[in-house]
C-alpha cells in the first residue's frame, strides 16, 4: 500500500476494487488492526485500529476472504460461537442467530455442519457470523466470490438493505461489474489508490465527460460543425458515426442535433455511450500508470 487517502461517510457501500494482489485485503488488515501501518494514520470510528478500545470493536463486522469457521460445526452453532466472543447472552445470541441466518437463507440448514455447506453457503454463512451482533460497521472481503450471478446479485441486494438501515459497509471484489451497486468506488492498482467517487463518476473521469453517439444519414465533414456549447470534443468512430464528449449529456445533445443539421446533416439516432465498468477501469488504471511513468505491463 502506498498513498491511500480516502474518508467514508457513515451509512455508505464503499466498493474497493482492483486486480487480485492489487492491496484490497492489505487495506482490510490496516483497517481492522490486523496489520500495522508502518506511515501515515488510521483511524476507524474515531479509533487507532492498533488501539481499538473494546466497545469500537464490538461495532464492527468482518468477513474474511477466506473460510475460517468451524467445519464440524453446525451452521447455527458457528454463529452461536462467534456472537458469544461478542458477549451476547445466550437468550440474545438464540434470537439475533435465526434473524442473521433468516437473512442469509440459511436457516432450513442451520443443523448442517459447515463442511457440507457449498461454498456459496459458506460464504452467507460467513456474513451472518459478521452480522451476529448487529455491527455499524462492516468489512467484507470479496463476500460474491465463487457465487454465481443470482447469488451475487441477491448477495448485493442484502448490502444495500444494511446499508438503508444506517450501517457502513466496506467492501472489496474483483468483480468490477459490482461498481454499480456502490455509492462510491475505490480503485486500487499496485498498491496505490488510482481513483474514488460515485461510480458515474468514475465513468465521466474515464471519458472525460459524457459522452454522446451520433449517427447520421451521411458522412459529416467535421470542419463544417459550429462551435457547440458544453461540447469539449468530437471525432468520427465510423464514416457515418460521431463521438462528442460534453459536459453535460442532456444539455448538449440538442445543440449537437441542431449543429449537424446547421451543417447539412440528418441526426438518424442518438444516445449517451455508457462505457462498462470494465472499460472504465481499465482507462483509469492505464492513465494512472502513464503518469507514474509505468508501462502498460509494468508492476
């Protein structure tokens, strides 16, 4: 890790993402006191993670990367445990563990021993033990790994509901698609934090603006558009295909329209370009590499 700066609101889905050995779990560790800074400050809660007092701990949740319960336990009893290393009497460990594994759909095979689980399960029955006792704070590593599409997506579904209910949830994956489902992004590469926003963001900082796509009934000579207020750029994609990157997609699409037809041309369709977040990802990162001087194969 090196030079990561970021702040995160209470009652936000922070998304971490970046290529495996990118510094997503590395940055967990710091933040979880598991590892220590060797520059710089952390704090967590208002807490040195290195010097977490007991009631900031007991506010925070954590989802490993990898399966650490109890293989011959039984789902409700890996819960069971971990909610009583919280302190939670047992009358309140019975109750919040079927809510947590209710909330997981796990709680048909709550008698199941983890061993026997999928490891789709495994990982639900990973993030009930986080939730047990009810944290503000979480702190998930890659929770979607190995799960299929419905999974991951019912997965996200239960992180936006915790987050409406006011907790903090920071999350990291490999799967940049996810980007979509947070309220801000953080794009690691190498260790360094290429960049962080709202995901819509991300993709105007991509492209430099919004992005428009035009095609018309004929080649366009470019030299005989006017100027185009909010247009910061424009080039072919094709003998009868435009690109303009504005400022503002909505305000400039109009003017985009009627300087066409002010140049003799017919607008036969039009739409905003919204890249993947793949393709986002991969402009940040390559343009973050240029300017540490870094070939685009470099490390």
């Amino acid at each position: 890790m090196d030079s990561i700066s970021m702040a995160v609101p209470r009652a936000t889905i922070l998304g971490v993402i970046g290529p495996s050995g990118a510094g997503k779990t590395t940055t967990i560790r710091v933040l979880t006191g598991a590892v220590h800074p060797t520059v710089g400050e952390v704090r967590v809660l208002g807490d040195d993670p290195r010097r977490f007092h007991r009631a900031t701990r007991e506010q925070i949740g954590y989802m490993p990367q990898l399966f650490v319960l109890y293989p011959d336990l039984a789902a409700r009893e890996n819960v069971d445990v971990i909610g009583s290393l919280f302190g939670l009497l047992w009358r309140r460990r019975r109750q919040r563990t079927r809510e947590v594994l209710e909330l997981v759909d796990l709680w048909d095979a709550r008698d199941r021993s983890a061993s026997q689980l999928s490891g789709g399960m495994q990982r639900r029955l990973e993030l009930a033990c986080a939730l047990v006792h009810d944290p503000q704070l979480l702190f998930l590593d890659e929770p979607t790994a190995g799960l299929d599409p419905l999974l991951r997506q019912s997965v996200w579904n239960e992180l936006r509901r915790l987050r409406d209910d006011g907790r903090t949830l920071f999350v990291t994956t490999q799967h940049v698609g996810e980007a979509e489902y947070c309220d801000a992004v953080a794009l690691i590469s190498e260790g360094r934090l290429v960049a962080l926003a709202p995901p819509e963001e991300l993709r105007r900082q991509a492209l430099g603006g919004d992005v428009i796509e035009v095609e018309t009934e004929a080649p366009l000579d470019l030299r005989r558009l006017p100027p185009i207020p909010g247009v910061l750029s424009v080039r072919h994609r094709g003998a009868r295909e435009l690109l303009f990157v504005a400022a503002e997609a909505g305000a400039a699409t109009p003017d985009i329209i009627g300087a066409i037809e002010t140049a003799g041309g017919q607008v036969t369709a039009s739409r905003e370009y919204r890249p993947s977040f793949d393709e986002v990802f991969t402009l940040l990162v390559e343009r973050h590499r240029q300017v540490l001087g870094v070939g685009s194969n470099g490390s």
